[in-house]
C-alpha cells in the first residue's frame, strides 16, 4: 500500500484518515451505506485456531518479531479505512488494536503476548471479511473458485512465510493485486471527483473475486479488451481480445470457472439468433449452394452424436422470420469461426475463448463484436503457455479432437471499468451499463 504510517499513530489520526472518504459530501455515504456491510454480523475469527497457530511455532511472535518491521501499525491503518472496503471500522477493535500496540512497545513478555492475540484476531476477522461473494452477478461455473473466507490457521500461516510481513500487509497479498491497488486508490483519495470515486467503489467490488496467491490463472476484461495470464502474482503474458457486442443478448458474462480441454479442429455451433438474424437471408439468396461454399450444415443435434439433415426440407423463411429454430454448424476449416482451437470450461451459457479467423476484427479499436465468446489475439501463443511450452497438435482432419490441459487453469471473465496503472487508474468506458445496473442495485439495498 502506498504511504502507510511507519510508526504508532494516534487512533485519532487513523480514523481522520478513514473519514476523508466522506469528504465528496452526499454521494459517498449513500454508496457506502448500501455496499455489502455484513461483516459485523458474523461469527468472530477461531481464537482457538490463533492459539493454535502460536503454539505451532513455539509462542514466536509475528507482529511483533524483530523483522516484522511496521507490520502492525500498517494493519492499523488498514482497520482505520476500513470503511474503504464496505465494511465497518468498528468491528475490528481499532482501540484495543492500538493499546495493544503502545503496551507492547515496553517489551513486556505479558503485553506482547496480549498484542498478538489482539492483532492477529483483528487480522483475521478483517481478512476474512474481505473474501465474500459480492454479488454482483458473477457466474461461478466452478464453485471452488467462489470467494470464501479462508481459516485463521491459513491466513495466520501465509502471513508468517511471507518475505516481508510490513510488505505483506501494506499490499494486501491475501488479496488479488488489482484489488489492492483499488483499495489504495479509495483510501488515499486517488480520484478526482465523485462518479470516479463511485467507479473505484464499484470495481473494487467485482474485484473481490479475483484470485490471490502464486498460482497459474488468467483473467479477461472485455471493457479493455484483453486478456491476461498470471504466475506468481504477476501478469506474464496478455493479448488482445474480442468480447461480446453490446446488445444484452450477446455480452460476454461474468464468469469464474476452470479452462479443462482444448478442441482442435473446433465445429462453430450458430447460435439461434445469428441464424435467423445473418445466416437464414443469405441462405435464402444462395439456396443450396450456400452450404457447399460455407461448410455449414443442418443437424438435429449439437455434440458428437449428431445427425447431418437436408438443408432444403428446412422452412428458411420461417427462420429468418424467427418463428422456426434451425441448428446449424460450421465444419473445420479456413473460414470456420472458432478458428483452430477453442479453449473449453463447459458452462450452460455456451460461453468459452477460441481462435478466429477473422484478424481484422482484433485490429478494430472498440473489439466488442462476438457473440459472447471470446476471440483471442493469439490463440496458439495462448496453448503454448496452457500446455507449459508444449502445445497439443492435431492429428488428421478429424473434428473437435479434444485434448485435456495438464492441470485446469482458472479463468476469470470480470468486468472491470477502473484498473490500476502504475500509480494512476485507467478508466475505461461502461459498455455493457453494468457500473449504472451496479450502483442501482446498491442504491435499492
């Protein structure tokens, strides 16, 4: 976190500084007021957990260890702006916090012994209270990769590995970077007038589902249109992407969920409307022959049991009228939309990554056109880094050859209008009305 007090500041001082975030006057506490505050009516953390933990590692100290630096001053100030996160300062015992502090500056075996339990209780229960599902409209196709609060033993234990518990702290590491910079921005008052403090307060809500730790995951943002792949905490790859067009029927969903198998040699499955809205005229213009210089054909059934039908004994201006649904799909090759791979996490509403062949659509500046699918930049880059290096490859012409990821990847499909920069926040436009659906949503709480 940026400029965090290095030393004991007063209580007085550290709640100042959380009550700068009312300064915008009205339009913040009505955001505030009506953003998730169900943090004080939850259990307390698992004291037996806390004991269990100093116990483990011999009574040690963590807060107030010789290396831990200004760690517990920077949890203060943390406990202080709470307010920054949604949630109430008040439940996380800032004045005990802060005698604790000042009683263990004497060095008293008893005093340090008490401050640690202090802190660490207050750690957990504001940790914890950050990993929740905000309920914003995520879909979590995989329930693992659901925000949920993780034991005090585990927060505890990551806390006392970390290289730098002060660093650890003041840059939120059991949260994703992305919410932590947000964070910082709310708190230290990085806007400049209210509706950029409502988008801050908006994002860093979706933000709170994103991942933390060292693992492999990707994350997708199609209001900046792009992909992104991490390790280690960090970004080591992104491309380019193309994501669902504005209409409500075609935005690409929030969506968590793990990446399983690659399809080479991929079919394209049209969905009912594009047929009726862009196929079924031209098919009516080109009759039969439209099916021979497309690739496309009329089955009774998506999937690998399907059936090929005549496509004349179809009512085509029925479709095109769309009082008759018609499944249709588009066979491998050049001109086939999913290009040659598309990148599997089975989920109900059809959505997943796949390559295209139509590159000049990754070139146009806005990048929303698909059908909610997600057009990558660089497909086979993309595979490479899936399979550590080692891309699968096709073997014959033989369509949809499924090849399962040597270990699932979590993907990340958000929404994220403000994402941090550097020091700064780019801001991005609100395509798809979610930022206005969001603060109504909170408004009405």
């Amino acid at each position: 976190m940026g400029k965090l007090a290095r030393g004991t500041s007063s209580l007085k001082t550290m709640v100042a500084a959380g009550s700068a975030l009312m300064a915008l006057g009205v339009a913040v506490p009505v955001l505030l007021a009506s953003a998730p505050v169900h943090a004080a009516q939850r259990a307390g953390p698992d004291d037996g957990q806390i004991s269990d933990f100093y116990r483990s590692r011999g009574g040690r100290p963590l807060w107030f260890a010789p290396d831990a630096g200004p760690a517990a001053p920077a949890l203060l100030q943390l406990l202080a702006t709470s307010q920054a996160d949604h949630l109430n300062p008040r439940r996380y015992n800032i004045r005990g916090v802060e005698r604790a502090i000042g009683d263990a500056r004497s060095g008293n075996p008893a005093a340090v012994q008490r401050a640690e339990q202090t802190l660490s209780a207050a750690f957990v229960a504001y940790a914890q209270d950050l990993k929740h599902d905000p309920a914003v409209g995520v879909i979590y196709v995989d329930q693992e990769l659901k925000p949920t609060p993780p034991t005090a033993m585990e927060l505890l234990t990551a806390a006392s590995r970390a290289s730098s518990l002060s660093d650890y702290v003041q840059q939120m590491r059991w949260m994703n970077p992305i919410y932590a910079k947000l964070r910082q921005a709310l708190a230290s008052r990085v806007y400049s007038n209210p509706a950029q403090y409502r988008l801050l307060s908006l994002n860093l809500e979706r933000a709170r589902v994103l991942p933390s730790g060292n693992g492999r995951f990707v994350i997708v943002n199609p209001p900046a249109a792009r992909l992104y792949m991490y390790e280690n905490g960090q970004v080591v790859d992104s491309m380019r992407v193309v994501a669902g067009r504005t209409d409500p029927i075609a935005q690409t969903p929030m969506m968590n969920a793990f990446i399983r198998y690659v399809a080479l040699n991929p079919y394209w499955n049209s969905p009912p409307d594009i047929t009726s809205r862009k196929l079924a005229p031209t098919i009516l213009k080109e009759g039969r022959a439209y099916f021979t210089k497309r690739g496309y054909d009329v089955v009774d059934q998506f999937g690998p049991n399907a059936h090929v039908l005549d496509p004349m004994s179809v009512d085509w201006h029925a479709v095109a009228a769309g009082r008759v649904q018609v499944k249709l799909r588009q066979r491998p090759g050049p001109a086939n939309s999913m290009g040659k791979m598309k990148f599997m996490f089975p989920n109900e509403q059809g959505i997943w990554l796949h390559d295209t062949p139509e590159r000049e659509k990754i070139e146009d500046a806005g990048r929303l056109e698909s059908n909610g699918c997600v057009r990558l930049e660089d497909a086979p880059r993309f595979a490479r880094w899936l399979f550590n290096g080692q891309p699968p490859r096709t073997q014959g012409a033989r369509p949809e050859q499924k090849v399962n990821l040597p270990t699932p990847v979590p993907l990340y499909i958000t929404y994220l209008t403000a994402v941090p920069s550097g020091t700064s926040i780019v801001y991005f436009d609100d395509f798809y009305g979610k930022d206005r659906a969001q603060e109504r949503q909170f408004a009405s709480r």
